[in-house]
C-alpha cells in the first residue's frame, strides 16, 4: 500500500519537529499542502519585533 504525499509530509514534518527542537532552535513553522509539497520556516532566534523599546524605557510622566 502506498503512502499518501500528505501522510509523508507530515511524517517528515514531525520529525524535523522533533530534530529542531532537540538542536534548541527557538521556532519552527511547517506548511504542508494538499499536493504533499512542505514550506519551512525556522531560525534560531525570534523575529524582531516592529519596536526597539526596553522596558525600562516605557516610563510615564516626567
């Protein structure tokens, strides 16, 4: 019996999963069409965000 592609593409984004976080990458994202074709987004650090603001420099007042 043959495996269906989104079956293996989960199979395979599940292990990729498991690999990135055991390696401590900080995120992975996965997209898995219907056609079984896999998008990955990983990295090793978050995304910046669209401020540069400490929370030491959120003061009111004076």
């Amino acid at each position: 019996m043959a495996i269906h592609p989104v079956t293996h593409a989960k199979n395979i984004a599940a292990a990729l999963i498991r690999e990135t976080r055991a390696a401590g990458w900080v995120r992975a994202k996965f997209e898995i069409r219907p056609d079984g074709s896999v998008t990955i987004d990983a990295g090793m650090t978050d995304p910046e965000g669209g401020d540069d603001f400490l929370s030491t420099d959120l003061r009111m007042g004076k």
